[in-house]
C-alpha cells in the first residue's frame, strides 16, 4: 500500500512539473493566469462574469441541437464554403463541440457558438465582416510568437486571392484561441497539446499562399490580356429584382472584385462599356429602369475598388433576350429566363465602340 501511494505521489509530483513547465512555454503574460494558489485575482479583470457578458452570451444554449441548427445555417449560406470567414465559422463550432463533449462549464461553450453564430448570420446577409479576433472572457493570450506568425499571413495580400490559404489560417486562430482557453482554466497542458495542429495549419496556409502567389505572378508574366466582354448574370450578381450595391450578392462581389484587379492594369486608352439587360417579364419602362440601374451600380462599385477607366454604362431593358421560354407557372418560367437578366462588360479601344457584343 506504501508503495502505491509513493508512486501515486510520484505520478502528481510530475505531473505538476509538466504543466508548470508547459505554462512557461506558452509565454503566458496574463498576471491573472500566472498567478495560483491563495491571493489569487477572482475580479472582472481574471475572467469574472460581468454584466456585458451576461447580455451577449448567457441567452446561448450550449445544446447538441443548438449547434446542429447552427451547422445548417452555415451549410446553407451562399459563397465559398473554403473561404476565410465559412471555414472560420465552422472552426467555431467545431470548438464548442469539442468543449460541450469535454462538459466545459467556464462559458467557452456559448462563447464559441456566439462566434460561430455572428459570422453565419453576416454571411446569410451579405454583409462585410472583420477579420480580427474578439477578446473573450474566457481566453487568455498564449504563444505570442505564433500569434505574430499569423498577423504576418494575414498581412500578405496574395491570401485575400487565395482560398486554400483561407481555411488553415482562419482554423489556426481558432485553434490558438482555444488552447488559450485552456491556459485560462488552468489546463497547461491541454493548451500546449493543441499547439503542433495549430503549427501544421499555419504551415499549410503559408504554403498555399506562396503557391498562389507564384501563380499569380506566372499568370501575369504571360500578359494574358483582359477578356474584351464578359457577362455577368443577373441572378449571380443581384439578388432578384434588386438593383442597388446593398443588393450585390457575396458571389458578385468576389467576380467584381476579380475583374477590378485586370482592369486596373488596362491602359488608360481602354473605355468600358456596362450594359444591363433584364428579361421580359414586367414593364418596358420598368425593365428600363432596372436595367439602368444595375448598370450603373456595377460602374458604382467598380470605382470604388479603383478602376479609373472611362466607363459608359447604359441599361437596354428586355432587349436582345438570349432565351425564349414559355412556361405556365410563374416560378418555372423565371428560371428559364434567368439568361436574359444579365450585365455585360465590354473592354475596348475608343475607335471600336460603335461596336456591340451583344452576349
């Protein structure tokens, strides 16, 4: 009995060994963390509970069906479901999964889900978010170094055009934020076990980003010239009978955004032509108006991204349709005639514009 009880003190002595060990490693500078034992802080600024907190969090229910409805709605919103901000959400609940299962009661849990909620409900919307992290209660700053590994990538404009370099980073800061959670309640080593993920996920968003950016300078080394029109569809680019910016859909945003990059590298001989057309159905002074409308946002936004090409935008309403449909219902035969509502881009010489590409 002795004997056992001597290598169970054994066992505890090392143990306490390695998480003060592994506390020293993670380069906590939170005075609150640092400090154990009696005189240990319990105030707002250790982490406790203050009414701000409560107001944002205490409402989140931290259930298995809270975050299934939760996983659904982010499987369901529009975009790239490897970008920055959907992989970023789904780290999110991928974490508070993780800490519900580990019956973690600090408030990580409603923390997590909270994140992982604000960023789907912005996504559905179509409204543009930031990519800086919250301060959490209920995390505390660990691995400084890695932290700055991040800011650098983050930094580097070759990942804005770079999807596979999204998804690593946006789960590595989540990674990092939950190992510092772990350092908050204490659990060292749990904090320091989560580190090599985190290291072979910036690894991976680092190598990604170089590999896109190594691309893009192939690509702009051939001078592959600028389409000299392109076409944008309607559905694709506005939400149904929407016309202004609020109304550009995510998906028409990252197509713009592409096209402002090539255009920007025209030369200032190059003249823009942007033509609106819409189908048949509604009015030929409505179908104008719309038309016009959608033309001259597209020209809005184009500038405000830095194209500074003479532009002519005009709206032709139900003119030159693509597809002739002749559905009974309603539904049906808006979709087919989804062809027709469309935005063309022409990029020519002055001396050419007479000229239509009426696609």
């Amino acid at each position: 009995m002795k004997f056992q009880l001597t290598v169970l003190a054994c066992a505890l002595a090392l143990v306490g060994c390695a998480d003060h060990a592994a506390r020293e490693r993670l380069g906590i500078e939170d005075a609150s963390v640092l400090k154990t034992g009696i005189g240990a802080l319990q105030n707002e600024a250790a982490g406790a509970v203050n009414p701000q907190w409560i107001n944002t969090y205490a409402s989140i229910q931290g259930s298995r069906a809270t975050l299934n409805s939760l996983q659904a709605q982010l499987d369901q919103t529009p975009g790239e479901q490897a970008d920055y901000f959907h992989a970023k959400a789904q780290c999110w609940i991928n974490a508070a999964s993780q800490a519900r299962d580990a019956h973690d009661d600090w408030g990580f849990v409603e923390e997590a889900i909270g994140q992982a909620a604000y960023i789907t409900m912005n996504l559905a919307r179509g409204t543009s978010l930031s990519a800086v992290n919250p301060a959490l209660r209920t995390v505390s700053m660990v691995r400084p170094d890695l932290w700055q590994i991040i800011n650098t990538i983050k930094a580097d404009s070759a990942v804005l055009r770079c999807p596979p370099a999204q998804a690593p980073l946006a789960c590595a800061e989540v990674g990092l934020m939950q190992a510092g959670h772990d350092a908050w309640i204490r659990s060292f080593s749990s904090a320091e076990k989560r580190l090599p993920e985190v290291r072979e996920s910036l690894r991976k968003s680092a190598q990604a980003a170089l590999q896109c950016k190594e691309a893009q300078q192939s690509a702009s080394s051939e001078a592959t010239p600028a389409p000299q029109a392109i076409t944008l569809g309607g559905d694709s680019l506005f939400r149904f009978d929407g016309a202004d910016t609020v109304a550009i859909l995510p998906g028409g945003k990252q197509r713009l955004d592409a096209l402002a990059v090539d255009l920007k590298k025209q030369p200032a001989t190059r003249t823009l032509k942007i033509t609106g057309y819409t189908d048949r159905l509604g009015d030929d002074a409505y179908n104008l108006r719309l038309s016009s409308s959608r033309a001259r946002t597209v020209e809005q936004y184009l500038r405000t991204r830095g194209v500074t090409l003479p532009i002519i935008a005009q709206g032709r309403g139900s003119a030159n349709q693509r597809v002739d449909c002749r559905q009974a219902k309603r539904d049906a035969l808006i979709r087919c005639l989804a062809p027709n509502r469309r935005v063309v881009i022409e990029l020519a010489d002055e001396a050419s514009l007479d000229r239509s590409a009426d696609n």
